[in-house]
C-alpha cells in the first residue's frame, strides 16, 4: 500500500467509515485525552511499549529475525492509526470498524441478534471484529450506582467512546475487540481502555482472602458474541486483577507462547486471521485455567497454614473461595456446553499437524481444557469441603483444647482457695486473741485500781 500522509491517511479511515457506519464516536486527533495508547508484545517475551516509534522499531526487529509476534494497542488514537496504517500496510477499513460503537437502544440484541452465524461473517478475512457486553456483577441490586456509572462513563474521554449511552443494557456498555493479520509473522489487536473508576463510583466486591489475591476487586466480567448465539462466551477477569482490563487479559492469554502456534497456525492461509470463535475459545479456556490455578492454591494455602490455628476469619475466607470457585465452574459450563462443531474441527485438525503440541505438557484443545477444568473444580471442590470439616473439627479441638485449659485453671484455684482456708483455720483465731489482748481496756489492761483493795459493789438501804 502507498505511504500516505497521516491527513490522507485519516480521509481515508473516515472515508471507509460509510460502509460500516459513522465515526462519531471518534474524536478528532487534535483533541486531548486523560489516556495514551499504550502497546503489549508478544514473541515468546513480553512488555509493555508507550511509544509508536518503538512500536515499529520493535516490528522491524521480529520481521528481520522471523520471530512471529502479537501486538495488542489499548486506547488507539489517530497518530498510532496512521503510523500503523503506512507502517504495516493495514486498510483503513480495519480502523474504520473498530472505530463505530454498534448503535441501537438494546446493545444486547444489537450485539447477540438471532440467527447471526458470527463464525463465518464476511467470510476469511485478515482483519475481524468482536463485539462484547460489559457486565457489572458489582453493582447488582443497586440501582444508584448504575445510574452514576452511566453518568461518569458518557462523560469519559477516552480515544474510542464505545461507553456512550443511551441503551437500554445500560450501563453493561458495548465494547469491541479487533484483530488484523498483518503478514505471515506478526498480529494486530485493538483493545478498548478499561473504565477508569474511583473507589467512590462504585461499590467493591471484598474478598477476605489470602495477600496473594486481590483483597477488593470489581466483579466484572465480558460476555462476547458467538456462533452458537446462546448468551455469548464469557470471558471471566483474572482474579488477581483488580479491574478488567482487555490488554491485560490479552496478556493473561498470550503469555503462554504455544498460543502463538494456533494463531500462527499453517493450516490457515498464511495473511488470514484465526476465526472468532477459535479464538474466543482459547481466550476463555486459558482464562478459566488462569483463575482455577489462582483459587487451587489460595484454597491450599488457608487449608494448609491457617487451618492449624483458625478462627472464625479463616470461615470467611473458605465461604469467599467457594463463591469464586462456583462462578468459575458455571462460566466453564456455560462456555463448554455449546462449543460450536467447526471449532471442534479445527482444533482436531491442528494438533494433527502440530504433533509436538501434544507432547508439552499441558497443552489441550480448548475442548479438553474446559472439560479437565471442570473436573479439576469438581476435585477442588471436594477437597474445599473436606477444609470445611477440618476447620468445624480444629475449631471443636481448639474449643476442647481451652476448655480444659480452664478446667486447669479452675482447679488450680480451687487449691489455692483450700489452702488459704487451712491458713485462715489456724491464723483467724490466732488474729482474733491478738486483737482482743490488743484492745486499750482498763479492765484488761488493769489500770487505775487502788492496789489491795477490792472493788465493792454500793448496796442500797433497805
């Protein structure tokens, strides 16, 4: 493609926008932002990158040493579209879609319509688009808190306003994730920024559970579209992140490297992107895995350390980790229930051709993995119960434990008490003739009688 500058560059994205839609939700690129595209790459490492120069100079690295890469941009603006756009040859179309908000008063039926077979939309394609719903499981029962959330979210500044009322779905706000295929080596994602949020906006979901996860975090989670239609695929956050975040869970996806080998797969045509719901799939079974490994050992770390000196906090912790653990084994169900068949098939076929994928450890379809989650839950969840119990039976020996050690205690006193009641037999009396021979009476003391004579009682005459 030829090298146009970043004004013709831009005509051309807004120019593409008629065919998808309008770009009003795309702010001009002389206005300021209280955010910045920030880039996370992957090619077998990973890091962040704040600057597009870097960006590219990090592209041309991979591409002279043949390394294959993912690049996912969070919170795009026009300068990165049009550096990306001449740099890597990528069509304006592509910036264009991920660019519009889908419109309409129900963002749900807008995003999940009946009969949409998402899978094969448009046919093979470099560059796709998903759609997804933001659901604010935090802010449940509170009607208050949804309409402040509303409020701050049409008020934000971000790159793409994809948060913008009105819909009924509100405030659970429509999202997009973009993905192009920009050669044989290297992935484009566009990612939108998570809403920036104070702790006074909302109201946190508190765990009581181990440093190791996060003591408040918003229960948030992002349901996206499917083939199957069916509610779409749940795409859970990671438990030791705080807020949700799309780049971080791209981070959370692609850290593991043989990833890379389904999206690099040589089964597909070498500048065609993986479908949707391949993709989907390996995102939600790795995230599901991600959490499971997180409440596995958060579970043994209460079972194995605080249940030898519990009290009723360690109760607390176990009843928040089965919370989590059931959330985790509804969204695997819900996920691995209506597995579409073409994904099945492709993932058959791939480790038909990548043999060595089977021999790392660890490494399963989507299909497999869902399924072992759910039956590793099933086991974490038996050994949660059986802590449950050995926390009533280390509550009932601490219990035992302190009673007798008041009964100790008891009888220690009782034998104090004996003995000062011996002393007291002995010293009480003792004390008591002191005391009277103690006493300041003439009579005792015998002072002031005449001496040899006796005292004569005066009798009265008859």
């Amino acid at each position: 493609m030829t090298e146009f500058t970043d004004k013709e560059f831009i005509e051309r994205v807004r120019a593409a926008a008629v065919t998808c839609g309008s770009l009003e939700n795309l702010p001009s690129p002389h206005q300021t932002y209280t955010g910045s595209p920030i880039a996370s790459w992957f090619n077998g490492t990973s890091k962040e990158i704040l600057d597009i120069e870097q960006v590219l100079a990090q592209a041309q690295r991979d591409e002279e040493s043949a390394r294959r890469a993912v690049c996912v941009v969070e919170n795009i603006d026009w300068r990165w579209i049009c550096a990306i756009g001449n740099a890597w040859a990528v069509e304006p179309i592509f910036f264009a879609e991920h660019g519009v908000s889908p419109q309409g008063e129900d963002a749900w039926s807008t995003l999940f319509p009946k009969h949409r077979d998402i899978a094969i939309k448009k046919g093979p394609s470099k560059h796709k688009y998903v759609d997804g719903v933001f659901e604010h499981h935090h802010l449940a029962n509170d009607p208050a808190a949804y309409d402040k959330l509303s409020r701050e979210l049409a008020s934000s500044s971000y790159q793409r306003r994809c948060w913008i009322p009105p819909f009924r779905y509100s405030p659970s706000c429509c999202t997009r994730l973009s993905y192009c295929r920009v050669n044989a080596n290297l992935y484009l994602f566009l990612v939108d920024p998570p809403p920036q949020l104070s702790h006074h906006d909302v109201h946190f979901y508190t765990m009581k559970t181990t440093p190791s996860m996060q003591l408040t975090r918003m229960k948030t989670t992002l349901r996206v579209q499917c083939a199957t239609s069916r509610g779409g695929i749940t795409l859970p956050q990671v438990l030791k992140r705080r807020v949700y975040s799309f780049r971080q869970t791209m981070y959370d996806v692609f850290k593991h490297s043989w990833h890379l080998n389904v999206l690099f797969d040589q089964g597909l045509v070498r500048e065609l992107a993986i479908n949707r719901g391949e993709l989907l799939h390996l995102m939600a079974a790795s995230l599901h895995q991600t959490n499971l490994k997180a409440i596995d050992r958060e579970i043994k770390t209460v079972s194995f350390q605080e249940l030898r000196r519990p009290d009723m906090a360690t109760n607390a912790k176990l009843l928040d980790l089965r919370e989590v653990l059931s959330e985790l084994a509804t969204g695997t169900a819900e996920t691995s229930r209506y597995v579409p068949r073409h994904v099945k098939l492709f993932y058959e076929t791939l480790y038909d051709r990548q043999s060595g994928l089977k021999d790392h450890l660890g490494v399963q379809s989507p299909v497999e993995k869902l399924a072992a989650i759910k039956q590793e839950a099933s086991e974490l969840e038996r050994f949660l119960m059986d802590s449950f119990q050995l926390l009533m039976s280390s509550l009932s020996a601490m219990e035992t434990q302190t009673g007798a050690e008041r009964t100790r205690i008891s009888m220690e006193q009782a034998a104090r008490t004996a003995r000062l009641t011996q002393l007291a037999f002995i010293y009480v009396p003792l004390t008591f003739v002191t005391g009277i021979f103690g006493m300041n009476i003439k009579e005792i003391a015998n002072q002031n009688l005449p001496s040899g004579k006796i005292h004569q009682p005066v009798r009265g005459k008859r």
